[in-house]
C-alpha cells in the first residue's frame, strides 16, 4: 500500500508540473547512428522464429493441414524473409514436412512434424494458462489510446509481439466481456471499457513507474541523489563512446529533469512543440515496447498506431535522438525498434514463458539446419515431463559470443539519424 500511495503522489506530482513548460529548449545533440551486432543478431534469430510460427500456424489452419509451397509463396514479404518461403521452409525439416501434393504430385507440399505439433500444444497451454496476462497487455495498449479504442486492423499485426494468440478476439476478448467491446463502426475496433474516462479507478502504473516504486518509497542515498530533480529516469545504456561525452551526459541529465508524465495520461493540455511533449512520447514508446515480449517490434506497426496514442508525425526520429534507450535496427530489409535495456549478453532480461518456448522452437529449427536429414532422430523432446535435452553440447538456447549490450558489439557508421528516419515505407 506504502508503495502504491508514493507512485501515487508521484503521478500527481508530475500533474500538478505539466503547467511547467520549460521557456528554453534542450540542447540538442547531434549523435550517428551506431550498429550493435548482437542485438542485430538476435534480431535476425527472432525473424526466422516468427515466420516459423507463424507459417506453423497458417498450415494449421488449412482443413488438410496441408499447404502447398504456391500458397504460402505470397507470404513471404508479410513474414519479413529474406529468402524464398519454399527454400525457408526446407532449411528446417524438423519442424516442416515436404510431401507430394495428392493431386499435383509434382507440386511440393508441406505439414508439420511431430515435434512441430508438440510445440504447438505446449504453445496452446501457455496460452490458456496466461489469459489474464494476456488480457492486461491487451487493456494497456488500448487505455494509451486516445480514445480507449483502437482498430483491430492495427493490433492484429501486433499480436505475435504482444503474446496475444492467434485467435485473441475469441480466446481473450470473450472470455472478458467486462475489459472488453467490439465497436463495430467502418472498420472492426476493440474498445476497453474497465477504466471508462470518468471511472474514480487509478490509471495503471507503467513499468518505468513499477520499476521505480521501491526507489520511491524506501530510497537510499545514492538514490536520492541521483534522482533528486526526477524519480523516474529512464535506463540507459549507451553505444561505446557516447557514455564518456560530456555534452551527452549533461544533455540527458537536462531531459532527466523534465515531469514524467504517464503514458495513461491525458496530454491534450501539452504544448505539442515542447520538450516535456518530447518526453511524453519518449514514455508511450518505452511504455508500449515494454508490453512486447521481445522488448521489440516493428517501425511499421507502430505507425499505424500513430493518430490514436497522440504521437507527432515523425516520431521515429526519438529513436535516432535516445540511442541510449532505444535501437533502431536495418536488419531483415526492415526496420526494428529495441529497448536496450531489455537485454543482458544477448539475453532477455525479463523472460515470458512463450519467450522461452520460441527459444525451443530456434532449438529445433537449428538441429534441422545442423544433422539435415538426421535432425528429426537428433531431436529430444519428451512429452510428459515437459523437458527437453540436447546433444552434442547444445542447450536450445542461444549464446552469442561478444553480443554483450554494452557496446561490445558497436560499429559506427557515418550516416545521419535524419537518413534512417526516412518517410518511406519498410516493405512490411
């Protein structure tokens, strides 16, 4: 109770400052753009895990369970693969199996294996089991809308990254009518009604403001100095080279200064050209980054978002401008967005359950591409026991050689943010 009433008065304190617009403006800094290899690495591991799922997926959904390669061609370009699908899909013949289609035999055609189906099931409880989970992301995102709403057009590409399941608008949405309407208008939208605009109920606390509670309420004094102007800062960690710069540091201590203001919050009384709106918008991005399961997600998918969470019109240049905070990807002919802080030596800090069974998922697709023809008797999977072994040293993880994410794995490149903040579209 402490805890909650001092991120309460916390969130009041950073009301009652909203009126504080500051007269001058931060000092900007000029920063380039900086390549992490790890974080591109892991990348580039989760793009070829969530094209398998969601191919898993699209085969299970067809009545035969059975989809020809020409079917599954036009996906290519919506999964983000760099490769053919039908050379995708035989680089892993542990999770794809390839047969003669029963009435084109010279067509190729693919099923799932048994190791693809027992990942599927496991995938199906973790699912059942974490509905009121699922439902929580859920609400967060729609309650940072304007208008609680949003298109379900928006957040169905959205659903991998959320953890939400395929079918969430009947597994989630029904079963919680009272979190939950369907607003049917031109377009299908999604409306949360739990919080309604004039409900007495508090906001929810984000997980900046969570991961600062304990701070708040019992604070030491190396907190309390280094948070005196502004409890919540957000977590940085710079590329190589930038930490050690002096007009860096005396920059994001001057943006450190500035009220948080919660991504729940109503910020139509914000000057939109000011740098607190800055920082609001630094706070949404952080706020619904942190929802994602991967603490990543596409640059596409959040433009499609744009109009409804009150974000500028080129608001991706945040991205470029905090590299501390966040990192802007060009890996898999799209670009990707990151919390940095979501990772530690190439691992996820804060681990979902579905994130650990993708990482099965690489483990199978990986042993496929290692024994080819052998990898299905190389595969240890047991059913009952929910455990799963690996030979020869491999542990279905993976470890990344000098990937740590700090700065280890940075390589700078003469190209201006301006350049990577482009107005044209990803080919998502």
């Amino acid at each position: 109770m402490a805890m909650a009433a001092a991120a309460a008065a916390a969130i009041a304190s950073s009301k009652s400052l909203h009126q504080l617009q500051a007269h001058r403006s931060l000092t900007k800094v000029r920063l380039k753009w900086v390549k992490n290899r790890g974080l591109d690495h892991i990348i580039d591991r989760d793009t070829d895990i969530k094209a398998a799922v969601l191919l898993k997926d699209a085969i299970l959904r067809s009545p035969s369970s059975l989809l020809s390669a020409r079917s599954l061609a036009p996906l290519q370009k919506p999964l983000g693969l760099t490769v053919p699908v039908l050379r995708f899909l035989r680089r892993y013949p542990t999770l794809f199996l390839e047969s003669p289609h029963p009435r084109f035999p010279v067509l190729p055609s693919f099923s799932l294996s048994p190791a693809a189906h027992l990942l599927h099931r496991r995938e199906c409880q973790i699912h059942s089991s974490n509905v009121d989970s699922s439902a929580d992301t859920l609400s967060r995102l729609l309650l940072m809308s304007r208008s609680k709403s949003l298109p379900v057009s928006s957040l169905f590409p959205l659903r991998y990254d959320l953890g939400l399941p395929d079918d969430f608008l009947t597994s989630v949405v029904s079963a919680k009518p009272h979190v939950f309407a369907i607003v049917r208008r031109r377009a299908d939208g999604l409306r949360c009604v739990s919080l309604a605009p004039a409900s007495s109920l508090p906001l929810p606390i984000s997980a900046l403001q969570k991961a600062n509670q304990s701070t708040i309420s019992d604070p030491s004094y190396r907190d309390f100095k280094r948070n005196a102007a502004s409890p919540f800062a957000f977590p940085s960690s710079f590329p190589r080279g930038y930490g050690s710069m002096k007009k860096v540091k005396a920059w994001m201590d001057e943006f450190h200064r500035l009220p948080y203001i919660s991504p729940y919050e109503d910020a139509s009384g914000i000057d939109p050209e000011s740098d607190l709106m800055e920082k609001r918008v630094v706070g949404v991005l952080h706020e619904l980054l942190s929802l994602t399961l991967h603490r990543k997600t596409k640059r596409n998918y959040l433009r499609c978002l744009r109009e409804e969470l009150d974000l500028p019109h080129r608001f991706t240049r945040v991205f470029t401008r905090y590299p501390g905070i966040f990192y802007l990807s060009l890996k898999c002919k799209t670009t990707t967005v990151m919390l940095r802080e979501g990772y530690r030596r190439g691992k996820l800090v804060d681990s979902h359950p579905l994130a650990a069974l993708r990482d099965k998922y690489y483990y199978v697709m990986r042993t496929g591409v290692l024994y080819r023809g052998k990898g299905l008797t190389r595969l240890v999977l047991d059913d009952d026991n929910d455990k799963e072994e690996c030979r020869d040293g491999e542990d279905g993880t993976d470890e990344i050689a000098g990937s740590e994410d700090d700065g280890n794995g940075d390589e700078f490149y003469e190209m201006d943010s301006s350049d990577i903040d482009g107005s044209g579209s990803d080919g998502d």
